[in-house]
C-alpha cells in the first residue's frame, strides 16, 4: 500500500493530519525510495541511520530553525528550541526555570491543558489562577485580567487554543503586569499570522499543525535564559544547556526535525501563515454556520472565543441518554460515510472536527453537506 492511496478524511486531534507531499518527501528520506540527496541526505543512507552530529543533518537542523523564524514568525530575538518530552515536558520545565524567589506564576485557566500547565508548575513553587472560564464549561477565553491581578508575577501563563473545547484567543494578548507572557501554542502555532513577539516564550508540541509527535518547538525570548533555574533542577532541563548545545546536547528526534522541516516548506508553498490564515477562517467559519444554523447541532464554543483548528460540538437532546445516543448514532453514520476521528474528547463529549493547517478545504466542504444531510435525513 502507497501512502496516497484513498483516505478517509482525517480529523484527528492529534497526531494529526499532514500533508501528502510531506509523507512522499519524508518516505523517501527513509532511503530506499526516490532522491534523498536532495533532502541533503548522503548518498542512501536514511535519515533513521545517520549521526545526529552529521553535516547531513547539520544542515536538516539549521533549515528547520531557520524556517522557524521565516514561515512561524518566530522573532530574531527568541532562541529556537527543538526537544522533546512533549508539550507536558513544558507545563513542569517553564516553571524550574522562569519561576522566581518569591514570585508566583499566574494561569489563565481555559481548560485541560492549562489546568495541567497550572498543576505541574504547582509542585515547583507558588501559583494563582487569575482568570478562568471553568464556571461556563470552558465554552470561552474569559476576559483577560487587570495588570493589578497578575503584577509581580515571574511570568503569566495562557494556553492559545484549547484544542478540546474548540476555545481560542482571537490574539496574543500583550502582558501589562510586568512578567513575560508564555504560551502553550500546541494546537494552533503557524495557523495564522500572531504577534509572537509578545511572548517572552512559546512551546507547542509537533503533533497537531507542525509534524509528528515526539518533537516540542520551544522559544524563548534571549533575556529569559538569563534566568537562574529552581535549585536542584538537573541540567538537562535548564533551557540554557539546550539553548548552548544548539539543541544537541543529547540525540534528538532527528526523523521529527526532517518533517518539521518537509512541513515548514510546505507551508512556504501554500503563502505562508498569511494564506494560511484566511483559508483556515474560511473553513471554520463554513462549519461553524451550519452548525448554528442548524437545530440538531449546539456548537460548543461561544462567538468571539470560537476556534479556527477545533470546532466541537454536541447533539441536542431532551436528556443526556437522547443526547448520547444522538451523538453515537451520529459518529457512526459520519465514519461510515469515510469522515473519521470526529469524537468530541471525553470531559466535553459530543463531536469535534481538527481542522489543522494540512487540512484541506474541499474535507469541511464535505463534512458541512454531511452535517446538512445527516439532520435531514436520519436527525
Ligand atoms: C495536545 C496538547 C498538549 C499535549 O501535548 P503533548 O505533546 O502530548 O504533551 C498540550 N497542550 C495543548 C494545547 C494540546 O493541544
């Protein structure tokens, strides 16, 4: 079987959807197929295979930080880290090393993952939640809170997009309280233009818009990595010693850089983040109108907090069995019908469609006809 051989749309929440051309470019970097001297690789040797201290790949590393900075935007000033751990590694690492003697770290708190974020940081040193939108089920980015609320603070934590809740701020909010501003960006880095030089640091597993999993892009403004790390942190997690080594201080996920790489280039290909970003509001927006004009969806995020990556939502029913029947009955028909991963994660139940960067536009054209007929005809 060939990897472009048909597939079923793939809305998964991660890892996620990427492009085809990327899977053809990186298959061939696994050696025995097409050109692999043109990724740079030497002679047939896979990427799996080679030295993480090669000029082969050298070259494969530097290009990916460096189409970090021209296709994300990432500013000149911020260091480019490729590590891996995950984005989790970050809810724990951002606290050793920005928490400061006597300072606590602030969360906006918008759901799952910034919950995690919080509790994490929580084992390391003192922190606050200075704004929340648990009270509405995290249908919202709740306001964003007065200077005096987080002042003094060692940094203020926001999670960009809330890839359960289909929740996202509209923009990178600027942080008036005197600490930097830092953002887990997972599920919604590169989708469109966002001013990054507001965050003194940034970090995003590779899974959902940047390549595959087991990769975590990390910035951090150059200033930041001036700060001491909390006593008894072994080195290996003080971004100083990776920001030093270049990222290298241990073997990295080599095969993950190479498709980060293979990914960034493709959204070179596609405009950039600028193309990027009105093609994915169209297509949230295409989805999100049938589902409010529809009776038998309930979309779960409110107007203005409403993201362009997750759009979640449930069946309307009298009482929750109608409603999980609804909701079963409905994911059946949709993979049947060859539109998969559409089940809403489980502390919001219902439906949810990933839209990511590599997800085609024609893909919501068919699942908004497939919404409009599944109502008609079986809701
Ligand atoms: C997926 C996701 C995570 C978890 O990332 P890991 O790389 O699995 O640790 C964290 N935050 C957000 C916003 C996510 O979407």
């Amino acid at each position: 079987m060939t990897v472009a051989a048909p597939r079923p749309l793939n809305f998964s929440s991660g890892p996620a959807i990427l492009p085809l051309e990327v899977l053809e470019r990186a298959k061939e970097a696994l050696g025995q197929l097409g050109t692999p001297s043109e990724l740079g690789l030497e002679g047939r040797l896979s990427i799996l295979e080679i030295s993480h201290r090669s000029r082969a790949f050298a070259s494969i590393h530097e290009r990916a930080i460096e189409r970090v900075h021209t296709v994300l935007g990432v500013p000149r000033t911020h260091r480019v880290l490729l590590l891996q751990g995950g984005a989790s590694l970050q809810f724990a690492m951002v606290g050793m090393n920005l928490l400061e003697p006597q300072r606590r770290a602030c969360f906006i708190d918008t759901g799952v993952w910034s919950t995690k974020a919080y509790k994490e940081t929580a084992h390391l040193g003192p922190t606050e939640i200075v704004a929340s939108s648990a009270e509405t089920r995290y249908d919202r980015i709740p306001a964003f809170p007065e200077p005096e609320r987080y002042a003094g603070a060692s940094y203020l934590h926001i999670t960009t997009n809330n890839t359960i809740y289909g929740t996202e701020f509209a923009e990178i909010p600027r942080s008036e309280g005197g600490g930097p501003l830092v953002a887990d960006m997972s599920s919604n880095i590169g989708s469109r233009p966002m001013a990054l030089e507001r965050l003194g640091l940034g970090y995003a597993g590779a899974q959902k818009n940047l390549g595959p999993s087991g990769l975590t892009l990390v910035f951090i403004e150059e200033s930041l990595l001036a700060r001491k790390p909390l006593p008894n942190v072994p080195t290996f997690l003080h971004y100083r010693s990776h920001a030093d080594n270049n990222s290298l201080l241990n073997t990295p996920n080599t095969f993950g850089i190479l498709v980060l790489d293979l990914v960034l280039e493709w959204m070179e290909s596609q405009g950039g983040v600028a193309a990027l970003g009105e093609r994915n509001a169209r297509k949230a927006d295409k989805l999100y109108r049938v589902l409010d004009e529809s009776a038998l969806y309930r979309p779960h995020a409110q107007r203005g907090s409403r993201s362009t990556m997750n759009v979640a939502w449930t069946l309307a029913g009298d009482t929750e069995e109608e409603r999980d029947r609804r909701t079963k009955a409905f994911l059946a028909a949709s993979e049947a019908n060859g539109l998969s991963g559409l089940k809403g994660h489980r502390s919001v139940g219902g439906c949810r469609a990933s839209i990511y960067n590599a997800f085609p536009e024609s893909g919501v054209d068919t699942l908004c006809e497939f919404l409009r007929e599944y109502e008609r005809t079986a809701g």
